[in-house]
C-alpha cells in the first residue's frame, strides 16, 4: 500500500499558539469530521488544557 495525503487516518491538523484556532475546531466540528468519530466533550476539555500549558511559551527558532 503506498503512502497517500488523502487517505484516511491522516489525523487532524492544528494552529500553533492559538486557543482560538482550536475553539474553531471544536465549533465546527471538525476533529469529529477528521477522525470520522464523534468526539466526546471531556477529551476535547482534556486536548484544551494539554494545549493550554504551552500557550504562551516561546517557540524556539530552528531554522538555525
């Protein structure tokens, strides 16, 4: 089988150091939608406080 972009279980994509980017997601449904599942209220809580505790922090530059 050969690695395709467009196949399934490509997961779900998210704006870095953007609580807003990831309330959008959750309002329109889209990590229901990329994953094929319904996805209950506590992970999506669980995801927002994940992500909450590097919100904020400096992203260190690699590019060298």
């Amino acid at each position: 089988m050969a690695e395709d972009r467009h196949g399934p279980g490509r997961g779900a994509w998210l704006c870095r150091d953007s609580p807003a980017c990831l309330e959008a997601a959750v309002r329109r449904h889209g990590f229901d939608r990329a994953f094929g599942a319904a996805i209950d209220a506590a992970a999506l809580a669980e995801l927002h406080a994940h992500l909450g505790e590097g919100w904020g922090d400096a992203t260190p530059d690699v590019r060298g």
